[in-house]
C-alpha cells in the first residue's frame, strides 16, 4: 500500500492556515475519499492539549505528526494546519514522514494584529497573556516547499490553486 500525502500547512495563529487548509479539503475531498483534515485547534481540544510554551507545542507538534504518520502509513492522505514553527519540528517531520508536503502561510506581523480576531496579538503585547508565537515565543521562519503570501484576505481560490498546482506539477497525488 502506498503512503498518503501529508500536508503540513502551517503560520502564525491569524495567517490564514486553516481557512485554507479548510478550502483546500473541500475541494480534494470529491476525489479523494480517503482525506482527513486535522486542524491545531480541534486537535488541541480532542486531546486536551492547554499548555502553550514553547516546549509544549514542539512536544504537541510531534504527537500530531505521529498522528499523521500513522494515517498516512494506512494510505490516508491528510491535511494538518498548524502554527508548529520550529526547526526541530521541520526536521522531524522530514525525517518521518515518507510524502510530506510543507506549506507556509506567511504574513506579515502588522497584518496579524490588524485582523487579530480572538485578540491574541492585542492582550500578548499589552502582556495581559503569554505564550504567543510571535510576540514572546520565537519561531523560526521555515524554508517549506511552498510558501503562500497572505497578507491580504483576499483570492481564496488563487490561494488554495497555488497548492493544487503544486501537487500536480510534482505529481505527489492524482485528483
């Protein structure tokens, strides 16, 4: 049996990342019936995941990778959108998934705070809260195999085709 495809779609909290790794498993799923998406924050909820230092989420990062590796290794393709921006987690994931795709979803930090829907950015530089990717916790900017400028929240579709032709031009799945 061959392994399914990992899609680790990962940026900061606000980026864009699950909206569309969300779009992007609606428009496989027709063909693909054996798809699965694994957002951060379900994951987080279903597993009971409430710590956020740095060491937790690299530790949290490795358990949904092993997830992923064990969906995959049954032939299930998988979506993942994650924050998980941190060099030991680039390279786990290298090393131990077999069909990995890393995409990133760069934005720019004045366009975070800007859209800043559950004012994450806001209470962490006020320091009413710690913890957060990007203000208090260093991430490292990882070189993925495609990265996707999301600054403006427009263009879903373009954004979601950048993937697909990604995928096709380096036939990782047929859809």
């Amino acid at each position: 049996m061959k392994n399914g495809l990992v899609i680790w779609i990962n940026g900061l909290a606000g980026s864009g990342k699950s909206t569309i790794g969300k779009n992007l498993y609606t428009k496989l799923k027709p063909t693909l019936p054996h798809l699965v998406y694994l957002d951060g924050d379900g994951f987080r909820e279903l597993f009971g995941y409430e710590t956020y230092d740095k060491q937790s989420r690299i530790e949290f990062a490795f358990k949904r990778s092993a997830l992923c590796h064990f969906l995959a290794s049954q032939g299930i393709h998988v979506i993942a959108t994650t924050i998980s921006l941190f060099e030991e987690v680039y390279r786990h994931n290298r090393k131990n998934l077999s069909s990995y795709l890393e995409i990133y979803i760069q934005c720019d930090m004045e366009a975070l705070i800007q859209r800043d829907q559950k004012n994450l950015y806001s209470n962490a530089l006020k320091g009413q809260i710690k913890d957060v990717v990007g203000i208090d916790i260093r991430y490292d900017e990882p070189s993925s195999d495609l990265v996707i400028e999301n600054n403006t929240l427009d263009d879903l579709d373009g954004k979601t085709n950048q993937i697909l032709d990604y995928i096709k031009k380096h036939q990782l799945i047929r859809f």
